[in-house]
C-alpha cells in the first residue's frame, strides 16, 4: 500500500453518544490520537476526542521517532503500516523522520468513525452546577465548545499540546520560550527525481546556529535550522517597534538563507528548493526553565535554567507540574511537560505518555470490585454489563410495551441507580489510577525536558571560545551517543485487555 493509501478517510455520519462519557480527549493530534487508538485497542468504550480543526492538522513538516516511539507504534499496531513507506537512518536502533499527516492518518483510521469529533473548540471546563444524581456522585466534569454544545465525562485527558486549554485551567504555567527559533522544511525532489542521500542524520553546528537534515523517503528530504533569537532579523524588527513573528513562507526562506550564507552548497540547496507550503517557523518553549526568556545564551544561563529546574523538582516543585485529580483530569504529551526539539523526543515521550494512561484507565475502569457488600462478584459484572447496554442503546426504553409504562419507568430508574453506584465506586479508581500514571511519568519526562534543554543551550552558544571549548572537550565528554539517545531505550510494554479477574500487562 502507498503512503497515500493511509491518508485518513472522509467524514461519516456520527452515531448519537450516551449522556456521559467514560473518556474525553481533548486534541486529536499525535497525542490525542495515540491515546484514543490506545483505549479501543484495550477495549475502553464510550471515548470520544474533540478536535477544534475541520480535518486532521497537516502543519509540521515531519517528526523523528527514535526506537522508544515505535515500540509504542507496535503496540497500538500501526507501526508496519509505516515502516514500509521511511527510511531506517540508524540502522537496528531504527530511526525515521516520519511525515506528520501520514503518521496522524495511521493512527486516526483504526479509531472507530465518530471517535473523533471535528469543529469543536473547547472554551469551558466545570463541575455541573448543582448536579444531581450519579453526576454529582461520580464528580463528572462537563466541557463546554464554542458553539454552546456541553459535553459531559468520567474522565478528561488534555492532549491539546503546548497551548493547552485544560493545562490552563488545571493551573499550569505558559510554556516560556527559551531565545531560540526553529525553522523546518519538507523539501520533495522533482518527480522521477531521487535525491541520492546517504540513510544518516547530518548535523552542523555553528555560532548560535544549527542545522539538521536527513532523508525521509527516497524522493523527499527533512531539515531544521535552530539559531538564537536575538540574532534573527525578525528581532532586530521587533527592537524597532515591528513584530517578531513571521509567517510569510518567503521571508522564512530568506531568514534561513541569511543563517546559512556561506555554508556548503549541497546543504544550503535544500532550503533553496523547498516548496513555500513546506516551510514552517516557531518560537521554540518549554516548562523546564524559570519564566525568564534569556537575551543570549550565555554559559552562565545555560547552567543555571536547567540546575534551577532541578533544585525546583526536589523540592516537590517541578516544572512538570502534577495536575489536580479531584475531577479525574490530567494533561498527556505536550499540554503537559512541552520540551524542546533538541534531542527529537517530544513526540517520541508524547506517544510514551499516551500508552501509559491508557492502561492505567483501563485498569481503573474494567477491573469492577463490589459496589455493593450485599452483591457479589457476578452481580458486578452483570451490572457492567447492563450499563454498558444502557449507555450505547437509545433503543432499551423506547421498544418497552407501551402497555407497562409505569413498570418501564420504574425500571430506569433503578438503571439510574445503579449506574450512580458503579461510577461512585469507579471514580476512586480511576482518580487513583491517573495519580500512578502522573507518578510514573513524572521523573522521565522532567529528565529528558532538561537534558534537551540543556542540550540546546550548550549548542546555542555564540562565542568563538566558548564555542571551541563545546566543540572540542564539552560535546564530546557529555553528550556522546550514549547519553543522548539512553533516553530511546525506555519500553512501554504492550497493550494487554484484562477483565477483573487478571492483573495489569
């Protein structure tokens, strides 16, 4: 199958959804999707993903996905579906630059139609007010979109990246930018055209600028240029009075162009041939650092930022900050701990993160105990079971003789009941299961934001002497290969369904 076999399917018609939700995502992008793909591969119901865009997002070039990102994509079984169409640059470590779009599609197409629910922009966040029943019980969370529609769930998961909604009002900082700016492009040879590149990851550093290129098909070729701030023309602007954000993809060129004056010709080529719609440009942030934006990347800011995150994460004040669980919310991926590109693992822990949660919901939410002392374990799963009817049929009540009303009254309202008990007794769980995926995430990701953190703080230096003694004795000592891709060996394991009888994969 091609890669244009996997691109995502059209708009369907949606089946209507039962009044609460076990799971609501926020974001359909790498990691709203991930997780999504993820609960269906567990075989977690009555989960639906809200994404404010009119189709799957196509911006951003491509992402790199190391080997702990396509254990994640073997297990959600989709990593065969691209394999085929990228190009292996690290050998039996398995390193590809994988297309945004396509990667999105892949996971996007197993995920039941209606899942994924388009146009719908959330603006609210709340506990019903005054709430009754197994609303109040269960403490369902209502999400309010822009147009008015008001969602109610279980469980809420942001996976809305850096500029997070739910990040927002669970009280976390805004991601701060670090004083560097990327710019990537997606560069497509001419047809019939193949570029010829050798399968490795070049990289050239300079004073306070940097670039990376590597193939991504054989007819298609990835880049980024990284250079500081406060040397782009764009902040020269903005000293003036003028904006620093550009988004004319011409002006995006020539900013690249100017960067890279003089460098190599069989580098420089690439940008020159990149198309306009394959070019993109952004300040890079993350949550790592003090909310300081560094002028320069001097030594001095280099050490301190990243030792000051450190000093704030054992005294229990981590810039990845944990997020409140009284209403069973928590952030994944990038709405969470947004780091920087410099060591390629934002998607790579994203989809980490993603696998995670999953199983922990799905252990909370499945593994049934007794709501009841009077009941036993058979009731419970029969229960489950009639709940679960009553959630995805709007047909239970309506095909009920018309002769026995009042028996047909009275019998949804023991369904009523008995739902209050199962989500009062879920809810514990659930709250305690998205409490042991916080911790058991918590010290990665703060590890590897730091590091890339770090990383490109030392790779941002702009001093001729400075820049010889990285060159010569900093990056050789502290950042070899196995410091920096130790981070690409964590397994997430695999997806494993169980019911209350087994324990967790």
């Amino acid at each position: 199958m091609g890669v244009e076999g996997i691109i995502a399917d059209g708009p369907e018609v949606l089946p209507k959804l039962p009044p609460v939700h076990n799971v609501l995502i926020v974001g359909a992008g790498l990691t709203g999707l991930a997780t999504a793909l993820a609960l269906h591969r567990l075989g977690v119901d009555a989960v639906v993903v809200l994404e404010q865009s009119k189709s799957l997002r196509n911006e951003g070039a491509a992402l790199t996905l190391f080997p702990n990102a396509w254990r994640v994509l073997d297990a959600l079984g989709v990593a065969d579906v691209l394999r085929p169409h990228f190009i292996n640059i690290m050998g039996p470590h398995e390193m590809r630059q994988v297309e945004r779009k396509q990667l999105l599609a892949a996971l996007y197409n197993p995920i039941p139609k209606g899942v994924v629910r388009f146009n719908s922009r959330v603006t609210a966040v709340r506990k019903p007010a005054g709430a009754a029943g197994p609303q109040a019980a269960a403490g369902v969370t209502q999400v309010e979109l822009e147009d008015g529609t008001i969602y109610s769930t279980k469980v809420l998961l942001g996976c809305d990246g850096g500029g997070s909604v739910i990040a927002k009002w669970a009280g976390l900082t805004k991601p701060q930018p670090v004083g560097q700016i990327v710019i990537r492009g997606l560069c497509k040879c001419e047809q019939g055209v193949l570029h010829n590149l050798e399968p490795v990851y070049q990289h050239v550093i300079g004073k306070g600028v940097r670039l990376g290129l590597t193939p991504v098909t054989h007819d298609k070729v990835y880049w980024f240029l990284v250079f500081n701030a406060s040397s782009s023309p764009a902040a020269q602007a903005a000293r003036s009075g003028t904006t620093q954000y550009i988004t004319d993809p011409l002006q995006i060129r020539e900013e690249a162009l100017q960067h890279t004056k003089g460098w190599p010709q069989d580098v420089v080529k690439w940008i020159e041939k990149t198309p306009i719609e394959g070019l993109n440009r952004g300040i890079i942030r993350d949550r790592c650092t003090w909310s300081v934006t560094p002028t320069r990347h001097s030594v001095l800011m280099s050490i301190m930022t990243p030792a000051a995150a450190a000093l704030r994460f054992f005294w229990n004040k981590p810039a990845a900050a944990t997020v409140p669980l009284s209403n069973a919310i928590t952030l994944v991926g990038d709405a969470w701990h947004p780091m920087t590109p410099n060591l390629a693992q934002g998607g790579c822990i994203a989809l980490e993160d993603s696998i995670t949660v999953a199983r922990k919901l799905h252990q909370a939410l499945n593994n049934i105990n007794k709501p009841d002392k009077k009941n036993n374990n058979n009731n419970v799963k029969q229960l489950h079971k009639t709940i679960t009817t009553l959630s995805h049929s709007t047909t239970t009540l309506t095909t009920t003789t018309t002769t026995n009303s009042s028996c047909m009254k009275s019998n949804y309202k023991l369904n009523l009941e008995e739902e209050e008990l199962l989500w009062a007794e879920q809810m514990p769980r659930v709250i305690a299961a998205l409490a042991e995926y916080q911790r058991e995430r918590r010290f990665r990701t703060f590890v590897v934001t730091v590091k890339s953190h770090l990383f490109g703080s030392f790779l941002g230096w702009d001093s001729s002497l400075v820049c010889f003694l990285r060159d010569k004795v900093i990056l050789p000592l502290t950042f070899r290969a196995s410091a920096v891709f130790g981070v690409t060996t964590y397994d997430c394991g695999q997806l494993v369904r169980f019911d209350n009888t087994q324990s967790s994969a």
